[in-house]
C-alpha cells in the first residue's frame, strides 16, 4: 500500500510504523476486550470510552473494539435479510476441546451449526462469531 511501511525491523515495538489490526464493533467496547484479552493472553494496549485496543506481546497486529451503541450481533449462519457477519475470526490452537472449554468459561457460546469436524464456531459474548480449529 503506498504510504504505508510494509515491513519495520525495529526492535523497539512502541517505534515500529507497519502494524495492522481487525476492529470489531460493540455496544461494550471495554468488556469484549477483556473477553479477547483473557482468551488470547493478550494485554489491553490502549482503553478510552469508545476504543479500547488488544495486543500480543510480540509482533505487529492487534484487535480494537469501537463503541457502536446500534451494534446488533449478526445471524450464524446467515440467513437472508438477517444481519449477516462481515468477518469472522480465526484463532489455531493445539487442544481443540481445552479450548473451546476456556472460551466457553469466559463467555462464549458454542454455535448450534457447526459445518466441520476439526473446526468449532463459538460465538463471543457480543454475537460476533469466531473459530477454532486444530
């Protein structure tokens, strides 16, 4: 992308000028960001009233969470003229059953529909679908 550094070597993270990041919208922008924080190991990065930031502790990407009072949590699977998902995050993970247990304690729900076997689509506390897979 022009006017966008696509690779950095600086080793000082706070320095660096190439990170990208997904940002989902939220009537609770602060809680579904602890959810993420507490699911991923993840460290809140940034937190105002309407904009509260995710990151790992390495590397260049993060989640946001924008304040969207309207937010309505998208229909799994899509069904037409229902709100429908615009993404859907992807999380791998070595102990499928281990972690469909933990998100699940933190607030998940595990879909009715699941389309695949080594794949489980969980819902976040906000109705925004994610998967696991292994």
């Amino acid at each position: 992308m022009r006017g966008r550094i696509t690779h950095d070597a600086n080793s000082d993270r706070s320095a660096r000028k190439d990170y990208w990041g997904v940002v989902l919208d939220s009537r609770t922008p602060a809680a579904l960001a602890r959810f993420y924080a507490d699911l991923l190991e993840w460290e809140i990065a940034s937190e105002e009233d309407t904009w509260v930031t995710i990151s790992p502790p390495d590397g260049v990407a993060y989640l946001a969470f924008h304040l969207n009072e309207q937010h309505v949590a998208p229909v799994w699977p899509s069904t037409l003229f229902q709100p429908q998902q615009q993404l859907h995050l992807d999380f791998e993970v070595v102990d499928l059953e281990a972690a469909v247990a933990h998100a699940v304690e933190l607030g998940a729900t595990a879909a009715e529909f699941q389309p695949q076997d080594d794949v489980r689509v969980l819902l976040d506390p906000d109705g925004h679908p994610f998967c696991l897979y292994g």
